[in-house]
C-alpha cells in the first residue's frame, strides 16, 4: 500500500510450509512489505519523472521557439535548438554562457541592469533584439520564470525566447499607415510658428495630433488637436483613425470647437463604451484677429503656455472628461485673452514626462519645462 492506503503491488513469499501464526513473524512479514512498497513507490516515482521529463523534452526540442535553462550565476545550462538557430550557435558553444553574449547592446545592458529580476520576480516578460552570428538583429519577447527549490530559494530561471520578426515587418507596414494619416509638414500659419512630432514607444500606438485650418469659415480659425488613446497597439491606432477621419469631416463645417468635441465623443462613445476603451484629448483653436485662444480639454493634461518675457508657466486647464466615456456628456469651451507676442504654447502628452530611462528613473515634468525655457526663443 502507498501511503494514501492504495494497493500499488503485492508481496509473496514462496515456502513449503505454511507460515506460524506467530505474532513476530507476521510483524517481520510486515516490515518487509512496508520496505517493499516504499522501494516500489521509490521505482514508479522515478519511472513518472523520467517520462515526465522526456515528455517535457519532446516539447521544448519540437517547439518553434527558443528556449534556454540558466542557473543562479545567470550561466546558461539547458538550450533546445531553436535558440540555437536564432543566435547561430551549436549546443556546446551555447552551453555555459551568459544570454546577455548574444543581446544587442543597449539590451544587454537591460538585461545586467535588472538580471535580478529574473531570480526575483514570479514571471519576468520583456522584448529585447538579440544578435545572430551572422550580425542580423532579431527582435524577440522573453517570458521567464524562476526555479526554486525545496526552500523557495531561486536556483535558476526557465525561460522562452519568441521571435517577433515576421511580426514586427507587420506592425512596421502599419506603422507606415498610421505616420501617414499625421500631418506630413506643419502649415505656414501667419502669425504663428507652428511644428509638431510624435514618437510612438512601439511600431504603432494611441498618439495623435493634427493641424485644422478651415479657411472656408468665417473667421478662418486654425486649430491643433493632440490626442492620447488608452493604450498601445492596433486597438489604440485604429480609434485614434476613426477619431482623425471624424474631426478633419467636421471641422469643414465650421462651428465652435466645444460642439465639434461634443459631437466627436458621441460618435466614439458609441463604439467603444463597451470595450472600456477611451481618448483624451486637447483642442486649441487661434483666433488670429481677435488675438484669443480658446480651448476644449477632454481629460487631456492642461496645456502649457510660456511666457518669456515673465519666465512664467500657466496651465489651460478647465473641465472635461476623456472622450468615449459618457455620450450624453456636453463639452465647453476655454477663452484665453493673455496670449501675445513670443509666448510658446504646447500641447503634449503624458508620455513625454511619464517616460523612463533603462534604470527606471522618469524623465518628469520639471525637465520639460526646463527644455520649454531654454528653447523658448527658438523656432518652434
């Protein structure tokens, strides 16, 4: 019997004379069976974690994506082949060494820089570019789990390495589409010095601005739009489309910005209220002969205005929630009369000073408005 009381075999013992009923006996007996179930759970035991461990190998050897073993000195120990092919090395010039020989420097220096976390962390999941023999780069997404032992104490860590090449040329293509949907140059606004750019953290993402300047209304207002949809990737580009496709229709049948965001949330509240998706947003429009700037903010960060000649920051702010939250919601317009000569209006958002350096520090508010003040005299 195990020790749950299962029958798992049977001991016999082979004599010509029955056994005595002898109390002793029959307490030999039983210890001898008990040491033959234990020798026995000892032998289906290793029997299911050799089978275990060979299932386990088919896995990892047939798998398409590469993985490696490595031990608490950060030492590779076990590799399957597919890594092998994505770093152009055989087994035993693998074996033994650090992965970070075969990342691409800015990510091998990741990989030094927070290699604790591989031991410390119950899942660690990241991209990096690792370096082919041949010199090719190979963008990839690293899980990784740590070993421990009986004691919980991390011994190594198992991870899985997937290509994200073919992947990437698609995410690429799109993010060609999408940089064409943004303005190609800024428009030569009399008056105004106006420039704009984005940098997405990934190939495509929720980031948008553009320029409006409806010259077929009476006032001829020219406006900017910066917008920011929750999140990254293709669900983030493809609102921030729809958003795009929306304003430049509405905005050639002029009226005032309030009613447009208005109207623009509606329309998106519509598609996306279930989703959980949402949009900030900021919408500035110039009124050049009156010498005003009004604005519409959709919980967007408050606009910055700097003055020069004061060395003085002020903030737009104003009420408003993200677009796409609440259909019924009515939007109001800002007016701002302090707007003169030389003062630099900017419109971000929040990954400017919400951004990181390798060692997790942000870059911060403070800086960019010291970057604002120092460049404040140059053009835009």
């Amino acid at each position: 019997l195990d020790q749950a009381g299962r029958v798992i075999g049977n001991v016999a013992v082979l004599d010509t004379r029955p056994m005595a009923e002898d109390p002793r006996v029959q307490a030999v007996f039983r210890v001898f069976a008990a040491r033959g179930s234990a020798e026995l759970q000892r032998i289906l035991a290793e029997r299911a974690l050799r089978k275990s461990e060979e299932k386990f190998r088919r896995i990892v050897e047939t798998s398409m994506d590469g993985f490696f073993l490595m031990d608490s000195r950060f030492a590779i120990t076990d590799v399957n082949q597919a890594f092998c092919r994505m770093v152009g090395y055989a087994r035993e010039e693998v074996i033994g060494h650090s992965p970070v020989r075969y990342a691409e420097s800015d990510y091998a220096a990741y990989l030094m820089a927070h290699k604790d976390e591989f031991f410390e962390e119950e899942l660690v999941e990241h991209e990096g570019t690792i370096v082919h023999r041949s010199g090719r780069r190979i963008p990839v997404l690293v899980h990784g789990v740590p070993l421990r032992d009986g004691n919980g104490h991390a011994m190594g860590n198992m991870a899985f390495v997937i290509d994200l090449s073919l992947q990437k040329r698609s995410l690429a293509l799109a993010g060609e589409v999408q940089r064409s949907l943004l303005p190609q140059a800024a428009p030569a606004v009399p008056g105004l010095d106006v420039a704009g750019r984005t940098l997405s953290c990934q190939e495509i993402g929720g980031d948008y601005y553009d320029f409006l300047w409806v010259r077929g209304c009476p006032e001829e207002p020219f406006s900017v739009v910066v917008g920011d949809v929750a999140g990254h990737g293709v669900d983030a580009a493809l609102l921030m489309a729809s958003a795009r496709a929306f304003l430049r229709t509405r905005a050639d049948q002029c009226g005032d910005g309030s009613q447009l965001v208005t109207e623009l949330n509606r329309n998106l509240a519509r598609d996306v209220s279930d989703s959980g998706r949402f949009m900030t947003l900021a919408f500035v429009r110039f009124d050049l002969r009156r010498r005003t700037l009004t604005w519409v903010r959709a919980g967007h960060p408050p606009v910055l205005v700097y003055d020069p000649e004061a060395d003085r920051f002020r903030e737009l702010k104003g009420r408003g929630i993200p677009l796409g939250v609440e259909e019924s919601y009515v939007f109001e317009s800002n007016v701002d009369r302090e707007i003169g000569p030389g003062q630099v209006v900017v419109i971000g958002t929040d990954g400017i000073w919400e951004s990181v350096d390798r060692n997790g520090t942000p870059y911060g508010m403070e800086r960019f408005c010291t970057v604002i003040r120092e460049t404040a005299r140059s053009e835009a």
